[in-house]
C-alpha cells in the first residue's frame, strides 16, 4: 500500500516548501514587480499607507455601496475600501502571505486531515485501486458517506439479530427475583454461534457479487445456499456447518485490524485544531480575516471525520482475496454437490465500490417478513427451519431497499450542512460577495452535489448482477442500453473523472491558501462590474467585527456545522461501541458487551417506543 504513504509524503513535502517560500517572500523584498507609478513595493502595507495618506485614499476609494457596513464618522476615518483598479495602482497586483498564516493552515488543517486520510480503510496488495478510491471518499463525500453509512446500518441490524437470537437471564423490572430462561452453558452457545453466523454475514455484505457467477446459479439458488450456509446446522457435503463458521468467524476477528486509540487520537487531534482555529476566528487583532478563511477551509472538510468514522466503524480486514474464497467456499458447500464457484469478488463496501449494496438485506428481508411473528411473541428464531424452508417463487437479490433512503438523505444534509459554513464565512467576510475562495469552495461543493445526484440516480439504472431471468421483460434498445455492462463501465469512468477533477480543485485550493494566492487585489476584489471594477477592503478583523458585524454570520457558518459534525460524530461512536461485541476475541467478554449494549438500547429507545416503526428492534 505505498500509493498513500508516498501520497502524504509528498504532501509533507509540498508543505514544508510552501512554508519556506512564503519566508523566504516575506525577507526578500519585491516580486520586481513594477506598478505603473513605480511605487510598489512587495511589502507595502497597503492599509496603514491609506489610513494616513488620506489624500492618495480618496483618488482610488470606492464610491458604490458596501454591503453590512455600519459606518460612523469615526469608523469612515479607519476605513480602507478602495476600488480593485485603485488597488492595483497603489498596492501591486502580486500576491503577499506572512509564514504564520501559512504554518496555522498546515497544523490547523492540512496535517490533521492528512492523519485521518491515511487511517482510512485502505487494503493491501490493491495499490491500483487506491488513487480511485481516495479521489472517491474525497471528490464525491456524499455518495461516499451514504454507502458508508449504509454499510454501519447493516452492521446495527446485524447486530439487533443476535439479540434475537438468543435467549437469556434477566431480573424482572422491579423485582429481585431472576428468571432463568436457560442454562448458562446453552446461553453461551446460542449466542456464540448467533454472533458468529451475523459477523460472517456483515463481514459478507462488504463484498461484490461476481457477474460469472450467475452461469452457475441462478438468484433463488443462491440466496437458499447463502441461508443455509449462514443458519444451518449439521454436515453438509462433509462440511460441519457450525465448525466452519466457527472457524471462519475466528480468522476474521484474528486479522481484523485493531487500533481504536489511533483512530480516536485521530479525531481528537481534528476537532482540537479546529477549536483552536474558531477561536482565533473570533478573536480581534487577527488581521484581515486570515484565521475565518482557515476556518472556512475546515468547514469544507468538515465532513472528514463522520467519513472517517463511518467507514471504520466495521474496521477492514487484510487478505480480502482469501475471505471471499472462504466465503464462496462455504456458500458453494450448500450448493447441490458442493463443487466450488467464485461468488464474492473484491471487497467493495466502506465507499470504495461504486454502487455496491451487498447481500445482507435480502438475507435480512426474510427473516422480518416470515419469522418475525415469532420474535414477537419473545421467542427464538429457529434458524434451522429458516434454512431448510422451501424458498418463495421468484426469489431475487435485491439492489435497492427504501431503507436506503435514511443514509442518502442523512450524507446529503451532512456533507452540505456542514461545507456551506465554509461558503458563508468567505462570502460574508468583507467585502461580502462572491470573490475567488468563495467562488472555489462553492465548486467544490456544487461537484460533490452533481457527482451525488448523477451516482444515485444511476444506482437503480445500471445493471447489476443476478437479475431473475424470468422476471426480464422484452424491452426496446435504449433501455437495454442503460442496463448494459458497457453503459456502467462508461458512466463509471465518467463520475471517476469527475471525483478526480474535484480532488484537484481542492488541492489547488489548499496550494492558494497555503501561498496566499488569494491575498491579492483580484483575488480579494468583489463586484467586478462596479465602480473602478470592483471592491477590495484593507482593514482588520477587530474593524470587521465592530463594524461588519461578522460574528452573526460566522455563528451562522460555523455553529451549525460544528452542531452536525458533533451529532453525527457521536451517533457513530455510538453504533461502534454498541456493534463491538459482534467483532470481540472470546464469546465470554462479548456476552458482557452485549447485555451492556442491551440495557443501553432499551434505556435509549426509551424502553423501545422509539423504535416502533422498525421491524427489528431491542428489547430486555
């Protein structure tokens, strides 16, 4: 995996050189630049020069309206607005940006960013694939996030079936009398073979089905062998169902990938700069509103960390070729005669596949429409008859659930929540209007909305794999062009270029940050077709926010933000603690995890009102 490590440190790099020319700019005079009155100078201070040549201020003021101004005689003598030709006279039309500046952004943002980018569930052995991926999880957060969030309500479910599952002690509410509902030799392995059978399937769910796969069975002859690979019991093609899975499940907790402390160090180090970054935002003295703009480049990765912990929530494993053999394996074992197919592909879960669904909710589907009567009764799904049940007519692996509805709009309101604060702070920030960095991080957002809408609208059009046959109806050339391979691959490479050209966006964004590329009359300068061509302010953040009054739209970009940032974070830390007992070494510490999880479900669905829309839910 030497494309992201070698990534970061050519970024540490670019870093380290943007850092040294911007001090090296700042004690080597000028740029030879030379101004048509020749007296520009590189480190002129534009602002102090106005405020006391009021003279030379008057020749080049701007006479037009400015927007959220509250002036006052005395606030009209501090006042440096000038027109964007007046500023190229006096000022030069060369960019000028101190080391502080620079150094803020790097600690507060690029380096923060950088760690959780590199803890990202990557895979070994894919280094191919990894440019595409991050290009994804970065150019297209939204599309991202949703199938990442997707995959963490997958897991919760998972997670509510073993609950399920099992039977248990527990003291009857308001009394110290404890029932036993089983021995607890038998508690331990109903629940160590229901929590093995779930995390395979979850673990399962991250993988592609493979298209050669639908020449050897057909949808209903899939689904049964997945059923009765996954609830069965007994020898099956000289197979011990409940060995296997027990052998399987065990490899998958061995190789998965621990480090919870880095990943919270992680998360506590970004939310840490960034705390330091708004309070300097408000904080007077400032000058020129330099610390907003870092903040307005945090609030438009803000979405980093929900990403983050969205897809490590599951974290991933290494190996991924050798558990889809095992999986294929185990699954062809319930076939027929028991003759190996290759059914489960590249791991494609976590963001990295593009329209990836996974198997797990049509699994899941039948255990809520023909088992569920018996949940609500408190009992025990007998797994064995759902195994062995004859399957339904028709039967098809799904690519799509209304379920999926709660993740899309929960990435939407996120990733656009959030990053708008960004826009907010750069357009409401004197001179307010639409300026260079508003106007970039409006594209970047705008991209990341369009590659959304067009990803999911494509989500039900593309063909996907194991369609039932008898189901297809005849249908004319273009739509068979829309479902056909070929079409997929194509608009595949098409949202690819996109993600990548949004990825260079940003790059290039935090290039002109990083150099002060914007801190220069036509990068500054707003309204363009005004008077003298525009309007550029030279004052301080303390002038900004006595008499702009700023701090009522940086509460604006930043509060809500932070407040969704804030939720979103907590809910997935949340599903991690509450889903960890399915992935713990022994089936002893998950039982203490799993009860805990147990009171702390019913205690926070508020005894399980909160849930009555669902058709699984948690009880004591």
């Amino acid at each position: 995996m030497s494309n992201p490590i070698s990534l970061i440190h050519t970024s540490y790099i670019l870093c380290f050189l943007i850092v040294r020319v911007a001090a090296a700019d700042n004690n080597n005079g000028d740029f030879n630049y030379t101004a048509p009155d020749a007296v520009v100078l590189r480190n002129r201070d534009c602002q102090t020069l106005l405020q006391h040549n009021r003279t030379l201020y008057q020749e080049i003021v701007y006479k037009g309206h400015i927007t959220n101004y509250y002036g006052s005689p005395d606030a009209d003598a501090q006042l440096v607005a000038i027109t964007y030709t007046g500023c190229v006279k006096v000022c030069g039309n060369h960019w000028k940006n101190d080391t502080q500046t620079t150094l803020d952004l790097l600690l507060d943002w690029i380096l923060p960013a950088l760690g959780l980018i590199t803890q990202m569930p990557w895979e070994s052995n894919r280094n191919s694939v990894t440019g595409i991926w991050l290009a994804r999880w970065i150019g297209s957060p939204i599309a991202a996030l949703t199938f990442c969030l997707w995959d963490v309500k997958i897991a919760g479910r998972c997670s509510k079936l073993v609950n399920l599952s099992t039977k248990y002690r527990y003291r009857a509410y308001h009394s110290e009398v404890l029932r036993a509902e089983t021995e607890a030799q038998e508690e331990r392995v109903a629940f160590g073979e229901a929590r093995d059978k779930f995390y395979i399937l979850l673990v399962m769910n991250q993988f592609e089905l493979k298209a050669s796969a639908e020449n050897y069975l057909t949808p209903e002859e899939l689904i049964n062998a997945c059923e009765r690979a996954l609830y069965g019991k007994g020898v099956v093609n000289g197979v011990d169902l409940v060995a296997e899975r027990r052998r399987i499940a065990d490899d998958l907790r061995d190789r998965r990938k621990r480090g919870v402390v880095p990943i919270f160090l992680g998360m506590g180090g970004f939310f840490f700069a960034m705390a330091v970054a708004i309070r300097k935002a408000f904080s007077p003295g400032e000058g020129n509103g330099a610390s907003a703009f870092n903040v307005g480049l945090g609030m438009l990765v803000g979405w980093l960390p929900v990403l983050y912990l969205a897809a490590v929530v599951d974290n991933d494993h290494d190996n991924k070729p050798e558990f889809a053999h095992a999986f294929s394996k185990l699954v062809s074992t319930c076939h027929k005669d028991g003759e190996f197919i290759s059914i489960f592909g590249h791991g494609e879960g976590q963001g990295r596949g593009r329209w990836h669904y996974g198997i797990s909710q049509t699994l899941m589907n039948r255990v809520e429409n023909e088992f569920l009567r018996e949940w609500k009764k408190r009992g025990v799904i007998n797994w064995m008859t759902l195994s062995t049940a004859s399957p339904v007519t028709e039967r098809k692996v799904e690519f799509g659930h209304w379920r999926m509805i709660e993740p899309l709009v929960s990435s939407f309101i996120i990733v656009n929540g959030i990053s708008s604060g960004a826009f907010i702070l750069a357009y409401f920030t004197p001179p307010v209007g639409l300026a260079w960095r508003s106007a970039a991080y409006l594209t970047c957002l705008s991209l990341a909305t369009l590659i959304f809408i067009i990803d999911i609208i494509l989500f039900k059009v593309v063909r996907h794999t194991f369609t039932t046959p008898s189901t297809r109806i005849n249908h004319g050339p273009v739509y068979k062009f829309f479902k056909s391979p070929s079409f997929r691959t194509w608009a595949n490479y098409f949202l690819t270029l996109l993600e990548v050209l949004n990825n260079l966006i940003l790059c290039l964004l935090v290039i002109a940050m990083a150099g002060g590329l914007f801190n220069f009359c036509a990068g500054a300068a707003v309204d363009r077709g005004g008077p003298g061509g525009g309007l550029v302010i030279l004052n301080s953040s303390e002038f900004y926010m006595k008499y702009f009054d700023v701090t009522g739209y940086y509460e604006i970009g930043i509060m809500p933000g932070m407040l969704l940032m804030g939720i979103s974070s907590l809910y997935l830390i949340e599903q991690w603690a509450t889903q960890s007992f399915l992935w713990a070494r022994n089936d002893d510490s998950a039982m203490i995890g799993w009860k805990r999880t147990r009171r702390w479900k019913w205690f926070y669905t508020l005894g399980g009102i909160l849930e009555s829309g669902e058709s699984l839910g948690w009880f004591m």
